[in-house]
C-alpha cells in the first residue's frame, strides 16, 4: 500500500497539482499545511490535511519564529505517520532537516537553498549555523530519494551537497485556470480604487529582503511629472514600511499601496498591470526564478526586472522577449523603457503575446514529473 505526506508551510496552486497528482496514485495521501490558498483549483477530497502554525513573513523576527514552531509541529506530526513517504516543501526551511530522525523514504522539492540564502540574513559561509547546515545537507540529501528544484542555476548550486544524478530539475508553472488577460473597463480592482484610466506599474508579491524593491520608488520619484502614470504595489513583507515611508519622503502622489489580495480578487489585481515589476537581488540571482513572473506572463504583462544580467530571470526573458531585465543601478534606462512600452502600442502588443506565448511551456503537466521522477529511479 502506498502512502505518502507532503509537507508545505504555505500551500498554494503548485502545491495543490502535486498533491493531487499524488492522491491519484497513491492509496493515502496526507497534507501537512500552514496555509492553503484555493485558486480555480480545489485539492482532491480523498486528501488528509493537517493544519499547522501560518508562515508569517511581516519580518526577520516573525519568519523565524514561524519557521521554527512549525518544524517542532512538523516533528510530532511525523511521528503520528512513520509509515509514510515523505515529500519535503522547503518551507519552512528547517523541515527537511527533520528526515534524520526517521528511517523512512524521502524526497524535498528546493524552493529556496539554505543554508546558502541565509546570506540575505547576513550570515556567511564562515558562521557555524551555515557549516552545521551544510553538514547537514550533504548528509541528509545523500539518504534522499530524490531532490527535486526548479532552475539550471539552483541544480548547480545544489552539487555542492549531492551528486548531479540525484537533483531533477522540474519548471514550476503558472496557474492559467485562474490568470488571463482582463481589459481595464472590465477589471474590478482597477474600479473599485479609481485607477481605469492609469498606465499601471504593478508590483504584486512578497517586499522581502531578497527583492530590490527601493527601485520601484525611485522610479516613482522620476516619473511623478507624469501624472497618467501609476505605481500600484500590492502585498507585505520586511521591506514594504520601507517603500511606505520613502513615499511619503519624497511626497509620491503616484503611489499606490494595497495589502495582498483574497482570492477573489487575485485573478484581477494581477492583470491589472500595463507592466509587471519582478525583482531579485544579486545574492540569489542565479538560484530562482520568483513564481510571479510566470502569473503575470499569464496575464499577458510585459516584464520589467530588476535583476543581474547572469540571472535566471534575465535568461527566461531573454529567451521569451516578454520584457527587458536591468540591473538595479540603471534607473534611467528602466525609465526609458516604461515611458516607450506606455507610447508604443505597437511594442506594448508584441511583448503581451511573447507572454501569453511563452507561458505555454509552464503547464501544470510539470506536476506529473514529480510522481515520474520518484518511481521510475
């Protein structure tokens, strides 16, 4: 009888398809869930869930706390299920850690790498924390069944820990059931804040200190002649009193600042965009692609990104023209490029279809390759 648990602090669409993938194969399939967000998409009926503590993300102190109170829950959790397979989210970061303890098959899918993003935290390869993690991984990874992660870059940071035959590297995908294209005059978010006649700058998703934010209020500060012009930044994080007091610093009318979304209204305020901002900073640059960058794609957003040019996000929108990528120091360039896709219809239509065109490739068929990957070793 096969039995599998799968462990996500923050569960969304992409959780939801390898969950169900999974139920449909396998004979009890557990969720163990901080938070479930329901998009088009409902998780299968025959799937157990266990609800732990929500990740609270509002800052370092709440991240960690979070983090940690539900690894502890995590543990008893797992106790309950020895018999299970294990399916590993690195989210919380330290749950996959865990698998020491039990003598059970396990894989982890990589969000993020750690101990190396720690660095966004300020601890280098020198602390004892970042070792003992490091340990860990390559001990812990050795005994896995797989190791799952999402890009190119991040597959080759992982070989530090593992050999390159156990890592697959599976694309996430976009949630196209619920992400299209909306019109303005039909766009519920834009009507209910006044904003139908706005050329949008949208900036929708986490204000963390992996994402150079800063920029989008600087360029607002450029831009504040323009009046047509709108800056809407929607959701939370570390950063986001930031941006809220530079705003008001620089007596910004042209911002637009809104907490994250139900779910409801998602599909709306994430088309609501003329241009779509992405941002990652230099440190995890070549590590991940942010999963927003493939909803707004879904929209039909053009892309403005701020990251380095040997990023992943670079390299997908270079592949794609869908968009242009600038490093964080060039605000002069991201301002020629607004004001041109704003005046130039033409190009503005172009880089829409490259992105409706491109989101093809990132389907929820990726889901599959997980269960494929697993039993077929």
């Amino acid at each position: 009888m096969k039995k599998i648990i799968l462990i996500n602090q923050s569960s969304g669409y992409l959780t939801i398809d390898i969950v169900n993938e999974f139920a449909k194969r396998y004979d009890h399939t557990t969720l163990i869930y901080g938070d479930l967000y329901i998009s088009s998409k409902e998780i299968d009926p025959t799937v157990n869930k266990k609800k732990i503590i929500s990740y609270n993300r509002k800052s370092i102190i709440t991240r960690f706390f979070t983090w940690t109170i539900a690894t502890i829950q995590i543990y008893f959790q797992l106790i309950k299920y020895r018999k299970y397979e294990i399916f590993f989210f690195t989210n919380p970061p330290l749950s996959y850690l865990l698998a020491s303890f039990f003598k059970i098959d396990f894989s982890i899918l990589i969000l993020d790498i750690y101990p190396d993003n720690l660095k966004n935290f300020g601890i280098k390869e020198n602390n004892l924390i970042y070792k003992w993690w490091a340990k860990q991984n390559k001990k812990i990874f050795s005994r896995s069944k797989a190791i799952f992660t999402l890009s190119t870059g991040m597959n080759s940071c992982l070989k530090q820990y593992v050999s390159e035959e156990k890592i697959h590297v599976v694309p996430i995908w976009s949630d196209i059931d619920s992400f299209h294209p909306v019109p303005k005059e039909q766009n519920l978010f834009l009507k209910k804040h006044n904003l139908e006649d706005k050329f949008i700058i949208l900036y929708s998703g986490n204000m963390g200190f992996t994402h150079n934010v800063e920029t989008i209020i600087e360029l607002a500060k450029e831009l504040a002649y323009c009046p047509d012009i709108a800056f809407v930044i929607i959701g939370d994080g570390g950063k986001k009193t930031i941006l809220q007091k530079l705003a008001f610093e620089y007596q910004l009318s042209n911002c637009f600042f809104f907490d994250w979304q139900p779910s409801t209204i998602l599909p709306y305020s994430l088309s609501c965009g003329d241009i779509g901002v992405v941002t990652i900073n230099e440190d995890t640059s070549s590590l991940s692609v942010p999963s927003k960058t493939f909803n707004l794609m879904a929209t039909g957003t053009p892309l403005l990104c701020i990251a380095p040019r040997d990023s992943e996000l670079n390299l997908l929108i270079e592949k794609h023209n869908n968009g242009v990528c600038f490093d964080k120091s060039h605000l002069n360039e991201m301002i020629d490029f607004i004001l041109d896709i704003k005046n130039n219809q033409i190009e503005r239509e172009k880089m829409r279809e490259a992105s409706l065109s491109a989101v093809k490739y990132y389907s929820s068929k990726n889901a599959e390759l997980f269960y494929y990957y697993l039993n077929n070793q």
